[in-house]
C-alpha cells in the first residue's frame, strides 16, 4: 500500500462529507487507551540494546529519527491539538523508541511519501521507515526489512443497505468499481470473472461512483477500505472476509543492518504478550467495528 493512497482516502472521505453521508467523520481513536498502551511497553536490556548495532547508535543518539506518515487514519495520523502521533504504524514506532530509549517521544519525524522511502534510508536520514511500507522484492534491494508486522489483502465494498453481495462469489453479473492501473483489475478476473468491471482513475472517483449507485460494489486493497470506513457513518460495509494474495508491510532499515534482526525479536515479543492485538484494536478494530483480531503474520 502506497501513502499516496492514504492520503487519497483521507482527502477523498473529508470531501464526502459535504457531497453525501458515505463516509462522514467517524470514530475517532480511543487517544487515552492508545497512549497508555504505549506507555505500558516494554524496555529492552542493556545486553539487548548492546548486541545490536543498530540500537546502540539509536542509544547514543539519544534520539531515533523515524520516517513516517502523519495523514493515515487508521496508521499514523497527527493530531494537531497535542501534536501526536496515533494509529497501528505511530504505535509501533513508538514502542520501539521507548524499547530502545526508554520513552515513547523520543523519536525525530520525518515525513516521507513511497517516492522517498528508499531514498531517507540510503542516505541515512531516517533510522527506520514505518509507513505501511509493503515488502518487495525490488525495494529489498536497496533496503532490509524487519518484519512483516501486518498483511493486507482485496476487500469489497458496499452501501450498508446492500443485501445481496456478501463477498466476491455475489459480484457476477454485478458493477464492481475498481482503480486503474492498480491490482484490483486482475484480481476481479480472478476471482469473479463475471463481474461488470469499471475502472476509475482514482480512490475518490470510485467511491463517489458508490455512493451514487453508480455502481454496486468497490474492490480494492482491504486496508484502503478500512481506512475509509474508519471516517465512515455507517453507510457502507465490508462485504465478506478479504481474499487474494497477501500483501505484507516491513519496517524500512538501512540495508544489511542488524536491527532486522532485533526489531523481529521485539515484534515477537509484542505478539505474544498480547500488545499487537491490543494496538490492532485500538487503532483499526474499534475504528471499524471489527470484532475480530487478526492472526499476526508469521515472523521469520
């Protein structure tokens, strides 16, 4: 997933708010919960921070420098009345800065877009980029990965009164809305080949096609969906589970570095103490009215 596309989502369900009720503002995070989580995260050792490279320069510094997002709802979004960070991706980066520095705020901010990701870490910038950075083969060759911490799939969505398309098996003989240029077409043919496909050349445009009846169901990336949905009235829904290959997210490290290695330690330990989950709900699962916490993806 690109912050491009983030930051359409945000921009376009801001609009929708004077252009009809689909996608009005929503929940907003829980910022108490959210805060008291992170401050609750875990420290590491002095021989953990010690066999790691990476965390030590990070300790010396004083200071990890952070490439992120501030305009994703659900991942990392700025709250201009306390000047923080709060989403899935804020509080990962979050908890790993208190991990390492023993307090959550000590982290320099660098806004980045999916042009520059690659490039902050090149050129040693930035000590990490978290911003729904999808892990690819062409990009780990120039960076290294920690992770994945999450995994997004295709999702469909629909107008909430809709009663007849319950997931992609309903879509044949149906509109399906869907982005130029991106995976969504081929995905379609894949799995419901039947469908009446229209292609919009942005995020915006095929949600105004939904909300307008123009078209009865829009597919693409489930976390684009959820991000929508989370500045949402209530006027649209997930039709069924996601589907389709997975697409996982990393944490963007300068190449070869060891702190892939610790980071994953780090991620493991979060998962099993149960704060991922506790993240996940907080930042997505109680902006969306999902009840049910995915299973973490497997680290290696």
């Amino acid at each position: 997933m690109s912050i491009t596309s983030f930051l359409k989502s945000t921009l376009t369900a801001l609009a929708l708010v004077t252009g009809g009720s689909l996608f009005a503002q929503g929940t907003p995070i829980n910022a108490a919960a959210f805060d008291a989580l992170v401050a609750q995260g875990p420290v590491a050792s002095a021989d953990a921070i010690a066999a790691s490279t990476w965390a030590s320069k990070i300790k010396q510094a004083g200071t990890l420098r952070l490439g992120g997002t501030q305009t994703s709802n659900l991942f990392s979004l700025l709250n201009e009345k306390d000047n923080r960070l709060r989403g899935f991706d804020a509080g990962l980066a979050q908890l790993i800065t208190r991990y390492i520095l023993g307090d959550a705020a000590k982290f320099q901010f660098t806004q980045v877009t999916s042009s520059t990701r690659e490039q902050v870490l090149i050129n040693d910038q930035v000590d990490m980029v978290l911003a729904t950075y999808s892990i690819t083969p062409a990009r780990a060759e120039k960076i290294s990965f920690a992770g994945p911490y999450y995994t997004s799939q295709a999702g469909v969505l629909v107008k909430a009164n809709n009663k007849t398309i319950q997931s992609y098996n309903d879509l044949a003989g149906k509109k399906a809305a869907t982005q130029a240029g991106s995976t969504g077409p081929a995905i379609l043919a894949q799995f419901a080949p039947k469908a009446i496909v229209q292609e919009f050349q942005t995020h915006q445009e095929a949600l105004d096609a939904l909300r307008q009846g123009r078209v009865d169901a829009y597919v693409t990336d489930h976390t684009l969906l959820l991000n929508a949905l989370s500045l949402g009235s209530g006027d649209a829904k997930l039709a069924g589970a996601p589907f389709g290959a997975q697409d996982p997210y990393g944490i963007g490290l300068p190449k070869g570095s060891d702190g892939v290695a610790f980071i994953n330690a780090f991620l493991k330990q979060l998962q099993a103490d149960g704060t991922w989950a506790k993240l996940w709900t907080i930042s997505i699962g109680q902006r969306t009215g999902n009840t049910d916490v995915p299973t973490p993806p497997a680290l290696p």
